[in-house]
C-alpha cells in the first residue's frame, strides 16, 4: 500500500508523513512554556485539595469514560465552572473522561460555548 509523500518543514527539513520536525515540536514547548508561565496555580485557579479529594473519590466510583467507556483519567465539569462557579465541588456536576474525550469533543464544545452568557 502506497503511503504519502514527505513533506518539506518551515526549516527545509524533510519530514516523513505523520511525523513532526525537531523545531516543530521546540516551537510548541516554547509556546506551551509561555503560556504556564502566566498562568496561575491550580490552588488558585480554584483546584486545591478538596478538589483533589472530590476528583479522586470521583475516579473511584466512576472509572470508566461516559462518552467512549475507556479508562476514565479525567473528571469534568458538566456545567464549565466560569459559568456556575457555585457547583465547582458538586458532584452532580461532574462526569468521567478518557483523555482523548476529554482533550477533544469536550474542549471543543466549551469553546463553542464560550461567546454565551451564564
């Protein structure tokens, strides 16, 4: 079966399909990087230890991903917490997720819902 054809990167290095080039990956720690480096801590952002604790109980009673029924590694708020902060240790509120869903279909659709109002 034929496979796809290389493609040339930014820096003029040839990179096989489906791979990224060295500066590609570099470029994004270094975004990813910037980006922490404002960022404030989980305690401060709202998940500290009764978070923690919530989330690990969380796990244990569900471990399996709500949306796909892979291993869980994720606990998620329903209702995103800049629109109901008040439900932030509810755990009516909270649902189990691969990281696959999680990082993807889930992000997505709070991105999505970012331009509507609480």
């Amino acid at each position: 079966m034929p496979s796809r054809a290389p493609r040339l990167c930014g820096c003029g290095f040839v990179v096989p399909h489906g791979t990224r080039c060295a500066c590609e990956a570099l470029r994004d720690a270094a975004r990813k990087a910037r980006f922490d480096k404002g960022r404030p801590s989980a305690a401060a952002r709202g998940l500290g230890a009764d978070w923690r604790r919530l989330r690990a109980e969380h796990l244990k009673n569900h471990p399996w991903c709500r949306r796909c029924g892979a291993k869980a590694s994720d606990v998620d708020h329903i209702v995103p917490r800049r629109i109901a902060p008040e439900r932030r240790l509810d755990p009516s509120n909270l649902q189990s997720l691969c990281k696959a869903c999680h990082s993807g279909a889930k992000q997505r659709e709070e991105r999505q819902m970012k331009g509507t109002t609480p």
